[in-house]
C-alpha cells in the first residue's frame, strides 16, 4: 500500500545518495517538483534515467546531483539545447558526467523488459547507426528460430521512480491519461515509485481499462497540485511554453543558473513557496 | 503571390505525402509539412507522433513532441513503447518523416555531435525515435535547410542510417524499410540515384541555379538528367500554411516568424 506523504518526506525516505532514478514523463506529466525536492535536499551520485532529459534534468546535473546519465534525446523541446547537460558532457561542469545514450526505440523497450522483470529487452534497432560504437551496453542477439540478428539493451530497473499523474484516492490508487509515454513501465520497473498527483478523491471513478497503477504497486503518493510545471497534466494545466523559452538565457550561463538555483529552489520551502515566487516574479515583468 | 524559400520547402515537402499514407511525424519542420499536407491535399493522411498519438489532427502545430492538442485531436493515444514496438516495428507505417542537423550524399542523418564524440564541438540532442523510423519505415522523407554546414562531405557520426555506403548497403545490414526517398531542402529536392542510392538533384526550386546548390553542399553534389523545375506554390498552399502559422503563434504567444 502506497504511503500518501508530504514530496519532502518521500523524497527524504525514498531517494538515496547514489540512486538510480527515473523521473519519467513524455513532455506531459514531468514531475518537476520532485527534481526540484532532490536539488534542495542535496541528494548526490545519483544516475538518472530519462528519454528526454528536458529542463529537469538539466536543473538536476546542473545543481550537481548526477553522476551519470542514461537517455535517448536531451534537447529544450521547441527551443534549443540544454545548456546545462552541454556544459556537463563539454566541460565538465560542475563535475563530469558519464553519459549512456540509446534512442528512444530502446529505451521504451528497455523500460517495457524492466516492468516485465526480464534482462534485457530485444528489439530490432541500430543497425548501420554509430550508437553501437560509442555504448557498448547496445549488443545483439540472434533469434533461435530465424537466425535474424537484432539488438539487445539491458533492460531499466531504477531503485526509484517518480512521475506525475493526474488522480489518486484515498488510499492511493493512481488514475493518469491523456500523453502516458513511459509512466506505467516506469513505475512498474523500480524498486519504489513515487507519484505526485495533481488531486487526491474519494473515487476515482475511473473508466473500465483506464489507466490505473494500483496502490499496492506505489511506495508514496504526494498531493502536489501544478506539480509538473512547466510541463503540464492533461486537464488541469497547460504546457509553459513562455517558460520553456525563458529557461534558455537562465541555464545558458553558470552564474545566472546557480542565482536561479540558489533563489527559486534553495531559497523556497518547497513546491509552493517555489509557485507563488515564480508567479510574483512573472508578474512584476 | 510572393513566397519564401521557407515556403516552398514546406509546401514540396507536403506534396510528397499521399493521401491516405501513414506517416511518423517529428517534431519541427517534418510535422509542419505533415499537417500542410493533411489541410490541403492529403485530408486522410495519419499522423502518427512518437509521444503516442495516433491520427492527430492539430489545428495548430505542436511545439514539443507531446502537446496536449496531439492527444485531443487524435484517433487514440497509446503509450510510447507500443507505439515504437506495433505501430512502427509492426512494420504499419508507409512514411518516416525526419528533419536532420546533419545530411550526407546517403542520406545519413547526424543528429548526435559535431566533433569527436567524447570531446564534441557541439553537442546536439541526440537520437529520439530517428535510428528506428529510419530502419523501419517502408519509406523515409528528410526535410532541412541547404548550406554546406548541413549537406557534409562525411558526418562525424551517423546516427540514423540512410543508405549507408551507398549500393545494397541497407539489404546487407538486413533494414526492413526502403530508406530514405527524398531530401526537400529550401533550394531543391533529392532523389537518391538507382543503384548507387547517392542522392542527386532532381528539381529545382523556381529562381533557384545549380550554382547556388552546388555552394550549399559540403560533396560534389550531382543532377540527374532530367532536372525539373517545382511548382510554385498555389494560394490554397500558401494561405493554409500561413493561417497554420498564425494560429500556431496565437496559441503559444509567438512573435508569427517564430512558429
């Protein structure tokens, strides 16, 4: 049965130093108030697992928490690069980061073989491309029946993921919709899973073969409404374009990031406080 | 009326899907020219977006592969990873459709690093769904700005393959789809040459000389025999694109040159 806690106490009891993490979300559902909740209790080492590392995970590596990341596409969705995994991968700033880079064929299968508790996952992939040469975790397999060769790609079993999602209950049932990407694979491939909800029900009322991750399959559930800004969850908030764009200048250069940093993460309580600033400063523009 | 060069990728790019055809869209100028194509001479082309949706028919375009307008206006939305394994390894769609940082004479597509990659000049976003549409889909259209920057003499890493070295190159490496079909640039289009598959200029776009294509590519690009010249687009072409547009920048707050 999945605990229904504050982000911060989950976050404390669920996310360790040195950690593998997948904060999952395909554009939609990003669960951004979690990253921001490990920036401010300083977790380190961790690996971090994502398709697309999005402003996130550019905070996250950063802010100094990550070690290494594994993901397929690491670009500001609609606006440019991400300046802050550019400056780790070309500088080693503020530390090296060790990166695993599949494509997102992989990844998704490779989360699908995590959820399923399988090895590794197979599919038919990366002939002719460079990947191979540069992640040598990408290998192949041949089929026993046709002889066909294809790839094979460990499958991800993160200690801990968290997403975002629309519902839960009172005891902790999930219903998410609208863009899913890999959320349910993900939750189901790690050791624990937090999600953030945008509302706690009574009853879900979920239609029959909706999507539903059932409480006893979550560690934590936290109320935390808005909390996928600037991504957004279907039906109650919209994608912040406006901010995906001013995110570029503050994460192009190392003292306006760590003042941005320092400001909106370290100097607020949580996701709140970090809200009504943002909302403060946007409005004085 | 007057047009861009902008405008006149856009609209060939569009001509080349058929109505009815299913089609894997990125994000960018492949899902501007897909939806061109779907408002005006393909309404029952299937737009199908990585993120899940499929069958989306946004009436302005998505800034990021996972807008909510694609999940509203879609025939259904299912998750990533199927959409990868039935939909795309099923072997169900008829067109990939790619935009590129980098191009070579196969149709090689770079979108990983400028430079070594362990010490890149640049470093770019990397794979995404590329490596796999362009293996699997039956066929593939490529549609980027021309310059010399783009159009490379050798990629410094191939991260989604075209037709390889050329020749029977994606039957040796066992690639289920056909590759690459057309490049549509704003100066011209490729088509790859039979047997040697290096793409060649097969149509030049109205005012635009072999000079100019030739000092925008990084090879010594050739054309084929017959070099047509492409239609000029029509009004019905240029007005759907720009109401598109200026819908699109009313919706995300865009200055309208931005969308």
């Amino acid at each position: 049965m999945a605990e229904i806690l504050t982000l911060r106490d989950a976050v404390k009891r669920f996310v360790n130093d040195g950690d593998t993490v997948a904060l999952e979300g395909f554009t939609h559902l990003i669960p951004t108030a979690a990253g921001h909740e490990i920036i401010r209790q300083g977790k380190k080492d961790l690996t971090l697992v994502r398709m697309t590392p999005d402003l996130i995970y550019d905070q996250l590596i950063g802010a100094g928490c990550a070690r290494k990341l594994i993901f397929s596409w690491g670009g500001n969705p609609g606006v440019g690069s991400l300046h802050r995994l550019r400056d780790a991968v070309e500088k080693q700033w503020p530390q090296p980061l060790e990166i695993e880079e599949h494509s997102h064929a992989d990844l998704a299968n490779a989360y699908v073989a995590g959820a399923s508790g399988l090895p590794f996952a197979v599919l038919r992939a990366y002939a002719g491309s460079d990947l191979p040469k540069v992640n040598p975790l990408i290998k192949t397999v041949t089929c026993p029946f046709t002889g066909e060769v294809l790839a094979a790609v460990p499958s991800v079993r993160p200690d801990i993921t968290v997403i975002h999602a629309q519902k839960a209950d009172r005891k902790g049932n999930v219903l998410l919709w609208g863009i899913l990407g890999v959320q349910k694979e993900a939750a189901l491939a790690a050791k624990r899973c937090i999600v953030t909800v945008e509302e706690i029900v009574d009853d879900l009322n979920a239609p029959m073969n909706s999507c539903v991750l059932p409480t006893w399959a979550l560690t934590a559930v936290c109320h935390v409404p808005g909390g996928a800004h600037p991504s957004y969850a279907h039906g109650y908030n919209e994608r912040d374009n406006r901010f995906y764009q001013a995110w570029d200048p503050i994460a192009r250069d190392r003292e306006t990031f760590s003042a941005w940093i320092d400001e909106y993460i370290h100097g607020t309580a949580d996701f709140n406080e970090f809200q009504a600033k943002l909302a403060t400063a946007q409005e004085a523009k | 009326m007057a047009y861009s060069t902008n405008e006149m990728m856009t609209v060939a790019a569009a001509r080349r899907l058929q109505n009815g055809s299913v089609c894997f869209v990125g994000i960018g100028l492949p899902s501007k020219a897909a939806n061109l194509a779907r408002l005006t001479s393909s309404p029952d082309v299937v737009l199908i977006y990585e993120s899940g949706p499929i069958g989306a028919k946004p009436s302005v375009l998505p800034l990021s592969i996972g807008d909510g307008e694609l999940a509203e206006t879609a025939d259904t939305v299912v998750p990533t990873g199927e959409i990868f394994r039935y939909w795309l390894q099923g072997g169900r769609i008829d067109v990939g459709f790619l935009g590129a940082a980098q191009v070579d004479r196969f149709g090689n597509i770079n979108t990983t690093v400028v430079g070594d990659y362990h010490q890149p000049k640049v470093r770019l976003p990397g794979a995404g769904g590329a490596p796999e549409i362009a293996g699997s889909a039956k066929s593939v259209l490529i549609i980027l700005k021309q310059s010399s920057r783009s159009f490379v003499d050798k990629l410094d890493f191939v991260t989604s393959v075209g037709h390889g070295e050329g020749g029977d190159s994606r039957k040796r490496l066992g690639l289920p789809g056909a590759g690459p079909v057309g490049i549509i640039t704003d100066l011209c289009i490729m088509e790859p040459e039979e047997g040697s598959h290096e793409f060649v200029v097969t149509a030049l776009h109205p005012g635009v000389t072999r000079e100019q294509v030739v000092a925008a590519t990084g090879w010594a690009i050739r054309f084929a025999e017959q070099v047509s010249v492409t239609a000029e687009p029509t009004e019905t072409e240029l007005t759907a694109l720009r109401d598109l547009e200026a819908r699109t920048a009313a919706a995300h707050g865009q200055a309208p040159g931005e969308a």
